[in-house]
C-alpha cells in the first residue's frame, strides 16, 4: 500500500476513534475507490461490486467471485475477503474474528433491505450512520487528482470541438447527443453522464432528454456533456446558436449568462461560502431582469462523481476551500423561447478560481 492510501486510512481511523466506533464500513462507489484503488463499479443499488470494512487495526476489503483477481491488483495492503451468499452473511461470519460492536455506516448509500439484512445477522451490533466525512475528504483534491481532471476535461473539450465544427441545422438532437457518446467512448472511459442537447424551445428545460427533435437556424442549443477519466469525471456546457443570427432577445439572454459567469469567477475564492458564490452570478442575472428563469443552483463539486461536495446554492452556507474543484454555470430558461446554460469547471485557489476549462467556443454579441 503506498504512502496516499495509508495517509487515508489514518484519518478514517481517526473518525473511527473519534466518533467510538469499531469498524466503518464504506458501501459508497466513490468512497470505496478513493480510499482503496478498486475501481470496480456496481450495476446499480441492488448489485453492489463490494463494501470496505475498515476497523482500529484491519482493512477489509469484501467482494464477490467476480472481482477477486481486480481486487487484489487494485487494492494492494487490503485484506480481500470474498462472499458467496452477500455482504451480510460475509460479515456475519467476520464478527466471529472482529469486534464490530458499533459499526459506522453511510446512510446514503446503503438501502433500508440491505440494513435489515445486516441487523438480522449482525443482532448484537449496533449500527450508526456518519456523517459524509468521506465527501469532505475528496472535495479538496490532491495534485495528482487535478491532474487527472485535467485530461478529463482535455477530453471533452476535444470531442466539443468536433460537434461545434460539425453541427447544422438539419440535425436532431438525438444525432448529435449519440456522436458525443461514441467519441467519448473512444477518446475515454466514457461520458460522465448522459449528453444533454437540447434544441430552440427544448433548451429551456435544463435537464432535457435529447429527442429526435430537428436543430433549426438561428436556436439556442444547450450542449452538457462529459469525460471520465481514471475514474475521475469533467463536466462542460455550452451553448451553440447554429447555421444563422441569432434574434435580439436570444442575444441579450445569452450575454447576460455570459456576464453572470464572468462576475462569478472573478469573485470565487477559498473563505467565501457556496452561497456567496452562487450570490455572485444571481445577482447579474436578476438585474438584467431574468431572476426567476435562473432556475437551479450555481454549480456544484466535480471528482470520482460529477456531482459532489460542494455546492454552490443559495442554501449552500458551508466555506470554499483552496483546493476544491466546483463548476461555474449559470443558466436562464425561456419557457416555449429557449435556453442558454454555460459552464466551466475551476480550481478553488486562496485568492482566485483558476478557471480549468477553456475560453473556447464563445460568442460576442454586441
């Protein structure tokens, strides 16, 4: 196990000890990987790929047949112990070797069946939920986690420029939303969520299924898209107007996003809340007369999840730290009009967001 993990493993022993635990165990994806290396993924809530056991003295890391040769590559210095009838039972079988009187769990990620499971084997243990400390920890991401990110978004980026260069009236969304997950599936691991495109009256719904919509002249077009890189996720979003002008009132939608991003970054630091943050970009929008049309938050954390700790809402009162990486997107919707949405992703400095994405495929309308 190298220095990074052992370093981890420290300060999850130090909650165990704090908090009067005798085990945590980790059922998270995302945590799960972050604190060992496995990087298995479940295929949904019911079909997880493992759970990590961690205790004052032991790493224990609980698998199916499946994974077993994956798990001791990935996660070297980690006990693999292998279930052939579940988690439950394997643990149920482990309290005979552990002490697991209390037991730390996350809520979150964990169904009410699967508890119950474990506290008809596990009777005499007391189970505790914690809070998402483990979030915390990856919310301030290492150099080497930056970095990753940073190919990440390279990656989308890359693939971006292909659809702004092909893209014409004529097209559906459902067209251009597939072109974006097949050469993301060449250039990465693949997308970090589903692509949204989003076309004319579409593009005012901000979270919009493409469909098979025909993209006409002169439209809005919310492309959100994303990379996975060694695990680690980008997420990006412009807003394409193709094949002709755009109308005046599009234009000065669009500027006014535009303007409420710029103010935003040049603001963001670590010390400031994610409300603040979030304030910051609000404030241009509701002056230009759009308040009610910028419908959710300012952005959010980016890593192992495309959406993570922190958030910047108006209900987000927790501080930025250098360190953190957060998306910058601001968006106004038109019902039945259209939509313009842009983001960026940034890296928390102490005295300024070091903007990550690039200044690409911007328009400039007087």
């Amino acid at each position: 196990m190298n220095s990074h993990y052992k370093h981890l493993l420290k300060r999850i022993r130090r909650i165990i000890s704090a908090r009067k635990l005798d085990a945590m165990l980790i059922t998270s994806p995302q945590n799960r990987r972050y604190l060992s290396g496995f990087s298995a993924e479940d295929m949904g809530m019911q079909e997880s790929a493992g759970a990590l056991l961690v205790t004052r003295n032991e790493q224990i890391l609980l698998t199916d047949g499946r994974y077993e040769i994956q798990a001791r590559d990935e996660a070297p210095g980690w006990q693999v112990r292998i279930y052939k009838k579940g988690i439950a039972s394997l643990l149920g079988s482990l309290a005979d070797e552990i002490s697991l009187g209390t037991v730390g769990y996350e809520p979150a990620c964990m169904t009410c069946a699967t508890r119950k499971r474990l506290e008809k084997v596990l009777s005499d243990t007391e189970f505790v939920e914690i809070p998402p400390r483990i979030e915390e920890m990856r919310a301030i991401k290492h150099d080497y986690e930056v970095e990753i990110i940073r190919r990440a978004i390279a990656v989308a980026e890359d693939v971006f420029n292909v659809i702004w260069e092909s893209l014409e009236p004529g097209c559906t969304e459902r067209e251009v939303a597939w072109e974006i997950t097949r050469l993301l599936g060449e250039k990465s691991e693949g997308p970090s969520f589903p692509p949204i495109v989003a076309s004319g009256p579409n593009a005012a719904l901000p979270h919009a299924v493409p469909s098979d919509r025909v993209i006409n002249a002169g439209e809005t077009v919310i492309i959100d898209m994303g990379a996975v890189v060694d695990g680690y996720c980008s997420d990006m979003t412009r807003t394409i107007i193709p094949g002709g002008d755009a109308s005046e009132q599009i234009k000065n939608v669009y500027m006014t996003v535009k303007n409420a991003q710029a103010v935003a970054q040049d603001a963001i630091r670590a010390g400031i809340s994610g409300r603040e943050a979030d304030g910051f970009a609000r404030q241009v929008i509701q002056k230009a007369g759009y308040g009610k049309h910028f419908v959710h938050s300012l952005g959010h954390g980016v890593g192992l999840a495309v959406h993570e700790t922190p958030s910047l809402s108006p209900r987000a009162r927790k501080t930025l730290k250098a360190g953190m990486i957060v998306t910058v997107e601001p968006g106004i919707y038109l019902e039945n009009v259209c939509g313009v949405r842009l983001e960026n992703m940034g890296l928390v400095r102490e005295d300024h967001l070091e903007v990550l994405s690039s200044d690409r495929w911007y328009y400039e309308f007087t």
